[in-house]
C-alpha cells in the first residue's frame, strides 16, 4: 500500500519524522474576513464611480445628443451649441486627467 517514513525518507530523516506529533503541524484557518477589513472593495466602488462619471458619461453624449436633436429639447439651441458641449465636456475630462491622477 503506502510507503512507510522509514521507507521514504533517508538515513536519519525518519527518527526526526517520527518525533514528531499532530501538535506540531500548522493548521490553516479558512478565515473569510479580508485581510484589509473589505477597505479594497471601497477602492474598487470608488474607481467604479470616477470612471462612470468621466468615461461613461463622455461615451454616452451620442446617445443624449441624438434625443436633444429629434426632439427639440432645447429650440433656440443649434447643433453647433451641442457639440461644443459634448466637447467641452471631453475636454474639461482630458486636461484635468493629469491633476486627479497626481491627487490620486
């Protein structure tokens, strides 16, 4: 069947092997407590939120921008007016990137 200590180990391992007891051997714990106190997943649904706000809603202007077209949302607003819009907001996203990334 299985191999015995003395079978397996070399000359003098086996007396150290057999000293040994159940006591001596270190138990896992299968704790599920996160090693940061769960502090991670505030990072991960902050990061999350930023990028919403910025890329999503950056991505997003067609969408708005086609419903501000058909339907008139704003009459005395020209095309021109909704796309300085959309870019300004792109733009505004893009020069203060440096500045969140050196405060982050």
């Amino acid at each position: 069947m299985h191999p015995t200590i003395e079978e397996t180990c070399y000359e003098g391992e086996a007396t150290q092997l057999s000293s040994l007891s159940v006591e001596d051997i270190p138990t896992q714990t299968h704790d599920d407590t996160p090693p940061d106190g769960g502090y991670g997943w505030i990072c991960v649904a902050a990061c999350f939120t930023i990028n919403c706000f910025t890329w999503g809603v950056v991505a997003s202007y067609g969408v708005f921008l086609e419903y501000y077209l058909s339907h008139s949302i704003y009459p005395g607003a020209s095309d021109v007016d909704f796309a300085f819009t959309g870019g300004l907001n792109f733009s505004m996203a893009m020069l203060v990137a440096p500045i969140v990334t050196a405060l982050a």
